[in-house]
C-alpha cells in the first residue's frame, strides 16, 4: 500500500538556500575572455570552440530555478500544515 511520507519545510528551504549559494559558486567559476597577446591565438580560437561559460550560466540558472521552485513547495506545504491543523479539533 501507500508509504507517508514527510517533508519538513524549514529543512527544505535551507536546501534551497544552499542550492541558491551553489548557483553563486558556479557564476564565479566563469573565465576571463582571452585579450589582449592571446586574441586570435590558436588557444583563444580553442576556448571559443568549447564555450564553457555559457554552459556554467544555464546552470547557474537551472539551480536558481531548482531553489526558487523548492521555496515554492515549502511554502505550499506549510501552508497545507497550518490550514490542516485549524481543521482538526483541539484537544
């Protein structure tokens, strides 16, 4: 039969936190372009033949997504929580 399952919303929300920090690390890595003495340079036409960068921003993005609908969720079922408990009769 069916399994309950249990999610704790605080604990959810510092998932997301964390995966919003992640996000921030991954912008970070991004590298400088390649100027000056390298610009035309076999390693420069290399870099922009593997655009890394550009891969690193969308998931940056899809991370930020992840959180954003992590929060999302968190909210609802706390919501559902406290709209549950003011059904229930006190004891």
């Amino acid at each position: 039969m069916g399994e309950n399952t249990r999610v704790d919303p605080d604990r959810l929300r510092d998932l997301a936190d964390r995966v919003t920090a992640a996000a921030a690390e991954v912008t970070e890595l991004r590298q400088p372009e390649l100027t000056g003495g390298l610009a035309g340079s076999a390693v420069a036409a290399a870099a922009a033949r593997q655009p890394v960068g550009a891969r690193l921003d969308e998931i940056a993005a899809e991370l930020l997504d992840w959180a954003a609908a992590a929060r999302a969720a968190a909210d609802g079922l706390a919501e559902v929580d406290r709209l549950t408990a003011e059904r229930l009769p006190a004891r």
